[in-house]
C-alpha cells in the first residue's frame, strides 16, 4: 500500500510517476473521450507516452464495438492505436469463455454483433442475436426448443433486449451444468446528450433474478480484464498505471490488480468522492482511493515533452 | 393458536382433529391460488369442495394471488370452469386489482401511470378510473433520445409484461428520474411456475432490471408485502388473530402471513417443499425464521376429510 494516497499530480510527480512504470492503461469514456468527442489532449498524450517508449492499452466495459472498431473509433478522434491494444469487454468475455470457461460448443447470447463476432472468431458459435419478438402463449415459452450444443449462457448490452430473450436465458439456465458469463454490471450507458439509457447492469439483474443465480462477470473492477492484456503481452503490475474516471471500476481494478492508480476529473468521480473513501473504515472502499488524482490527462502532456 | 411465537415457528403436521381445531380458533380464510388451489387449468382434488364446505361453515374466504395477468372477471369464470360454484369477484385480490386500488386510494395519484404491464393490469386500472399513460407503437427509428416522454405521468408500475423491451425499460427510467414519480411493482415473484416443472420470467425480473437502471427501490404491492391484506380489511373487516393465511410458496405466502401477523399453512402441492420449510425454521436469520409456516398439509383436500369426519 503507498505510504500516500489521493495526491494531486503535479508536474514533478508527473515525471517520477512516469519513470516508474512501463506500461500505462486507459478507460476510454470519460478519460480520453467523451461521446464521440477525444478529451483535449488526450491524442497527443498517447502518441506522447508511445515515443517515450511506454506501451499503452485500452481497457473498457463497454460491449457494443470489436477491437477492429474502438481502433476505427480512436482513429477518427486523433488517436494512433492499433486494434490489438484495445480490450473491451465483446473480445474479452469471448477469451473468458474460451480460455477460462473453457467453453467447446455453443452459447445463448444476448448482445450485439460485435459480441457475435468476437465469439466467432475464437471459434466459439452464437445463437440469439437480433430482434425476438414473443409469439404464442405462456405455456409455449416454457417449451422453446433448447439448442442442446449451449453450453453458456452471455450477456451483454443489447437494445434488443426482450422477455422473449430473458425467457430463453432462464431456459438454458435452468441446467446448472450451464455456464453463466456477464460482460459488466454498468447500470447505465455514458450519458449522451442527457438521457440516462440504461446499462447491461439492468439485463443482468432481469437474468440473475429469474434464474436466481449468479453471473460471472468479465469487466471492471473484475481482474480479468487486466489479465487477459497482461497474459498476451507479459506486464508486470508494479511497472503498470492504470487511469481512470470512476473509482468503483478503475481504481478497483488498480487495487485489486496492484497497479498504480490515477484518477482523473474528466469523467464520473470526484475528489470529494475518493476522500471519502480514504476516510472510510471499510476494506471495499478502501480500495477505492487513487494513488493520484489529476484534472486532465492532458495535464501530463509537459512532463512527458520535456 | 395464533402463530407469533419468536425465534421458530412450528411446520407441525396437521391432521384430522388438529385441523378442525385451528379452523374453529378462524373466521376468515385466506387462500393462494396458483399451487393451492388449482395448478394451471386444473382444480387441485378437493379443492372446490373445501371452498364450499368452509363457507357452508360460516367463514369468509378470500383469494389473495400475486398473479397479475389476468382482470377479477376472468379470475371468477376460471373459479367456474375449474368447478368453484360461489367465488364472487369481491372475494378475489389479485396484485393487479390492489395496484390499482393503491395508486387510487394511498397514492391518491394525480396524473398517470407509465406501466409496464399486460392486459390484466391494464384492464384493472381502467376499472379503478386510473389514468394510464398511452403507450405510442414503435416508430421506424425511434430511439430513446427521440422518443416523447408524457408530462402527465407521475407513477410507473411495473409487472410481468411479455412485450417487455429495452425501449419501455428506457422510458421508465426517464419517469423516474423525477423523485417526485412513483415506484411500484404488482409483486416480486422472480419467476412463475408453469406445468411439468417448467418456468418463466416473472415480475420480480423485469422490476430488477428497472431498479438497477433507476437507482430506486420500488414499492412492492404483492406478497410478501402486507398491503394486499390492509386491502381486504379495508372492505372487509379482518382480524389478524381470526384469520388465516394458506399457501405454497414459502417467501411470498408464508412470510406474508407472518408479516400481517396471520396464522399460516403451507400445503405442498405447489412451489416449496416441506425440506425448505425446516430449513427456514431452523435459520439463525430472523428473516427467513418467518418464512417457516406454523403448519403443513399435504394439500387442502386434508381440510374436507377433517371436516366431513
């Protein structure tokens, strides 16, 4: 544990910050962008952090894009990324269930296309996306036919979200044999111009309590998004930082991964938030307190130029 | 004997004379429907018969269900196919009818109602004269950033619903970021059981789903929750002491009796098992020691042998 927490990042920390790690990890939404806009900054501290001979990755909870497309996304903010230093939660719940769960077979999915297809890549089918209206009566949807090559059970964020597919996910999971993955438990998406829409936290809490199990959960503050980059490109925690905007994702993540950990302002928590935390007798929330905290990424950008 | 005693209700076995015993001790009578009285289309053996017999006895009866999908009036000419020859409407409290009741007569609501329900819940809230907001069909490319939200509406209900989608569940959302709209849920049963073992998604899912979204606790109408009793009492007159509350399921049912103060039954033709009722009564949690019923019959046909020996 460090001996301090919760301190501001000034421009000489910045560089003794900089100097002991190797590797430094991003959350996206409400770090480097917000919406479809790149935080000011934010691309030049990548490019930045590269030429000083550090490697950076992306780690994200969202489901809805393939590596292929957060690269796509970055490339049209500015940002010099290649696909496989972005891991969003489609690709690695697909490596969760391959490796991990070690899944042989099929899997229920309620999800995007880009989950369908990070699935497939790891040769790994899909049945179930898309739109699935309700048709006939109760006593029909007790007896959908079951795939009998389902071995799991995926959820993830899906506008087509329906009875129908809950429906269905209880089916299978009514066999405890039947894995039982989630992608994160975020209750809302990143607000867009002021709706809250909700997150695939929600469609979890509707499966887990008709099934009345438990998911396993791929995302933050689950370890396994930082093994699954750490296990393809050999990092060493103490030589990793890990930014982020939200205490209970991030920076638990960090804790918990033993990284460092840098909280910044352009996103979800605050300061007053992470004190809190500090000040609080509870482990949980404990873990919850950054190293450092900053008001941008951006701020970083003169100690890495000079 | 009334059951309040703490710390481990009794799941005692009743026969015969024990039955008609504690029947003596009620006046009024409470039933579950679904697992208790008829299992899907079909009457539990005895159990029209037992109706009839305890009215021919002079106790009231009531049906209190957690089952939101249908109106009273389709309730009553189920009682009739199944073979129940007197269930008036009065008697039957489904948790449909007693949402209505509360957002007209506790919330006193002024405004409407976003429900995300079906037909039965629909058709009760009419009944009741509570304004239900209108739910526009889908347009091509309609998103939850586009779509028209009603100023009017000052409640969501939320039950099972088999045109659930992510839009509804979007646009509840919105309504409840207003502190000042109502939360409610018809019930809490997160899955409803259907013949051969089978189930289906039940209200306490889709209510999930909606609590997580909204960051709020709704309020549960339903059993468990005590205000389906506070409903028959309102236009009936019951006695906690004088009543007496049968059913299957122990987290609903039982832990409804037990939190209207009521003496319960659990008979084992529907959803628990004797196992789980010993295993309730035997927890260390005070919570889950109330879902131990005082009592145990096989099936509620044990009451007609009691009463015709």
């Amino acid at each position: 544990m460090a001996a301090s927490k919760c301190t501001q990042l000034t421009a000489a920390l910045s560089r003794q910050l900089l100097d002991s790690v190797d590797c430094v990890l991003f959350d996206c939404d409400g770090v480097i962008w917000r919406g479809d806009q790149a935080i000011p900054g934010a691309p030049e501290v990548i490019s930045s952090l590269k030429k000083n001979g550090k490697r950076v990755f992306f780690v994200t909870n969202n489901s809805t894009k393939t590596q292929q497309m957060y690269a796509d996304k970055l490339g049209k903010l500015g940002f010099d990324v290649t696909a496989d230093e972005v891991f969003g939660t489609a690709y690695c719940s697909a490596v969760y269930l391959k490796n991990v769960c070690q899944l042989d077979g099929k899997v229920y999915l309620i999800g995007s296309n880009a989950m369908r297809q990070e699935l497939e890549d790891v040769g790994i089918r899909p049945v179930g996306v898309g739109p699935d209206p309700v048709s006939g009566v109760q006593k029909d949807w007790a007896n959908v036919p079951l795939d009998k090559e389902v071995q799991a059970v995926l959820v993830g964020f899906d506008e087509h979200f329906s009875y129908m597919k809950l429906n269905r996910a209880l089916q299978y999971l009514c066999n405890p044999d039947c894995q039982f993955v989630g992608t994160n438990t975020d209750t809302r998406l990143p607000l867009e111009g002021g709706k809250a829409v909700p997150g695939t936290g929600c469609l979890l809490s509707a499966v887990e309590t008709a099934a009345q199990r438990q998911a396993q959960v791929v995302g933050k503050p689950s370890n396994f998004m930082f093994e699954c980059v750490a296990s393809q490109f050999g990092l060493d925690p103490e030589r990793c930082l890990m930014v982020g905007d939200r205490l209970d994702t991030d920076i638990m993540l960090g804790s918990n991964c033993g990284l460092k950990t840098l909280l910044t302002l352009t996103g979800v928590s605050t300061v007053a938030e992470a004190e809190a935390n500090q000040k609080s007798e509870c482990p949980q929330q404990q873990k919850m307190v950054p190293d450092y905290y900053i008001d941008s990424i951006a701020d970083i950008l003169p100690a890495l130029q000079a | 004997m009334a059951g309040a005693a703490v710390g481990g209700r009794g799941c005692v076995t009743l026969r015969g004379a024990q039955i008609r015993d504690l029947l003596d001790a009620k006046h009024d009578v409470l039933f579950d429907c679904d697992g208790v009285i008829w299992n899907g289309e079909t009457a539990v053996t005895g159990a029209p018969e037992v109706v009839s017999l305890l009215k021919q006895r002079g106790k009231r009866v009531f049906f209190v269900t957690n089952n939101c999908t249908r109106p009273r009036e389709n309730y009553v000419q189920k009682f009739s196919r199944l073979g129940f020859t007197d269930v008036a409407e009065e008697e039957i409290f489904s948790s449909a009818y007693c949402s209505a009741a509360y957002l007209r007569d506790v919330a006193r609501l002024q405004g409407k109602v976003y429900v995300i329900g079906c037909g039965g819940v629909m058709k009760e809230l009419r009944d009741a004269g509570v304004p239900v907001a209108e739910e526009e069909d889908a347009e091509p490319g309609a998103s939850i950033y586009t779509c028209p939200l009603d100023p009017d509406v000052k409640a969501v209900l939320v039950g099972y619903d088999e045109n659930f989608t992510f839009m509804k569940l979007a646009k509840a959302c919105c309504y409840l970021r207003s502190s000042e709209c109502l939360f409610l849920a018809t019930d809490p049963d997160p899955w409803h059981p259907l013949r051969g073992g089978r189930v289906t998604p039940g209200s306490g899912s889709l209510t999930a789903a909606l609590e997580t979204a909204s960051s709020r606790k709704a309020t549960v109408i339903g059993k468990p929750s005590r205000f389906m009793f506070d409903c028959i009492s309102s236009q009936f007159g019951l006695d906690p002491a004088r009543s007496l509350m049968i059913g299957d399921r122990l987290e609903t049912d039982v832990l409804f009796g037990s939190n209207c103060g009521l003496a319960t039954v659990l008979t084992l033709t529907g959803v628990s098992t004797l196992q789980e009722a010993l295993a309730f009564r035997d927890s260390q949690e005070p919570q889950q020691k109330h879902c131990a019923p005082d009592y145990v019959m096989e099936s509620v046909a044990d009451i007609l042998q009691a009463l015709e020996e």
